[in-house]
C-alpha cells in the first residue's frame, strides 16, 4: 500500500466504550481514517452504503439490528471488509459463515485489533490485483467487440495478473457464470459466459462441440462416433470431451 492510500474504517458498537477502545487502537495507524461511528445498526446501515468505507468493525450483539443483520440488509456483495467485535466466542462461526475477514473478542488488545487491521490491508491489495485483472479483460473485450477476436486471456494466478495466449488453450467449459481454461494441467477460472465468449472465438480455430464445451482445433486428435448420434473428441493430451450431434457437423467439415 502506497503513502497516498488510506485504509477508511468505519466503527459500529452500541457500548461508547468500546468505540472509543478500538479508535484508540487505531489512532497511531498512519494510514487509517475513520470516517464514522455508529452506535445502532440502522445508522450503520446507512453509513455503510453513504460512506463506503474500506473495512468495518462491527459489533455482533446490538439492540434491535445486530451486526449479522446489518450484513443482511446491506448485501453480503456490497458489504465492504467486515471484521465482527464480540464478548462471545461461540459467534465466530457464523461471523465466517458469512464471510468476515476476521473477529475479535472483547475485551481486546490493541495488538489483535491491529492484526485484523493488517488481514484487512492485505486483502485490499488482493481486491486491487483483481480490479486490474478485470480493467486488462475489459480493454480485450473492448478490442473484441470492434470485431478482433480474442487472442489472449488475462487470468490471475496468486497475487500475479499474466496473459495466456488463446492457441495454447486446450478447450474452455463452461462453470455457472464463469468459464474455466484448460491449459495444459492448468485450469484458469474467468468470469465470462460461454455464449458470449464462443461469439468471439476465431471459428477458424475454436468450435462448440457442446452447449457447455469450446474445443481448440489444433488440439483435436481424432473423433470416434458414440451413442445417440454423439460423438467423442480426443485431444492430444488423452482427453475426452463429448460432442453433441447438433455440433458436430462444425467439428467434422472437411477443411479447417
């Protein structure tokens, strides 16, 4: 994290106390702000989505809106880092359950809230890795709907944004909203649709062979007739894909 980046906190706790302890612990933090304190969840609710901080200590136990029902209202998506403050142990679980960065028990040290907030700066640097990851595949896209096909992907491996070139790609599946790479005994996971991506895939190249499978090609060793019509593609590298008889004519024309 650059001089010029600031952690903005947010502090939500109905006990003034334990605002004041974990500001306190704060203080000294360079690079925290805190942009607020709330002492209900209704006004944390509200901070939340006005203020939109980077990371919010959130009290577990509050009179009528808790901290787990802030998270509800507010949408586990739209949450920003969320490290839950509690006098009970037996919270943490579900306080993982929905997917906090971290808890602390009450009473704390400065020393462990501190280490919540170093959790909380390192999942920033994540979050930034992956924005640029999404910046790099939206330029390809911009590309890509101007008519050039796509030539390489941007996939994050750890903390490393890198390019794979789409002729190394072995064959892509689909996985919800996502489509997964295969790439040699590599798989890279990309928040993409199928659909759209076969619409700009080099057709020279890459087929649908499968309402969920795009196959490369040059990867394709031969193609043995299965059930119903069907058909199997095996590629060089021993895999097996199926290939549907509405696809199959695009897999087996003459010339490629």
């Amino acid at each position: 994290m650059s001089a010029e980046e600031r952690v903005r906190a947010l502090i939500v706790d109905d006990e003034p106390l334990a605002r004041d302890c974990v500001r306190i612990a704060l203080h000294d933090e360079p690079l925290v702000e805190v942009v607020g304190e709330c002492g209900d969840g209704a006004t944390a609710v509200r901070a939340i989505r006005n203020l939109r901080p980077d990371v919010v200590f959130l009290d577990v136990q509050m009179p009528e809106v808790g901290g787990f029902e802030v998270v509800e209202e507010v949408g586990a998506a739209q949450m920003p880092l969320v490290v839950f403050v509690t006098a009970f142990d037996r919270y943490a679980v579900r306080a993982f359950e929905t997917n906090a960065l971290d808890y602390v028990l009450k009473p704390f040290e400065n020393a462990r809230l501190l280490e919540a907030l170093r959790r909380a700066r390192g999942r920033m640097a994540e979050q930034r890795v992956g924005d640029l990851a999404r910046r790099l595949s939206a330029l390809l896209d911009g590309y890509a709907d101007r008519g050039d096909r796509v030539r390489q992907f941007t996939v994050r491996e750890n903390d490393r944004v890198h390019f794979v070139p789409a002729a190394q790609v072995d064959f892509i599946e689909a996985d919800g909203n996502y489509v997964v790479l295969h790439v040699g005994q590599k798989r890279h996971r990309i928040r993409l649709t199928l659909s759209s991506l076969a619409r700009r895939m080099d057709p020279a190249r890459f087929v649908q062979v499968h309402r969920s499978t795009i196959v490369n090609l040059d990867k394709v060793r031969e193609v043995q007739a299965w059930f119903g019509g069907d058909y199997i593609a095996i590629l060089y590298n021993g895999q097996e894909l199926r290939v549907s008889r509405t696809h199959a004519p695009l897999l087996l024309r003459p010339a490629r």
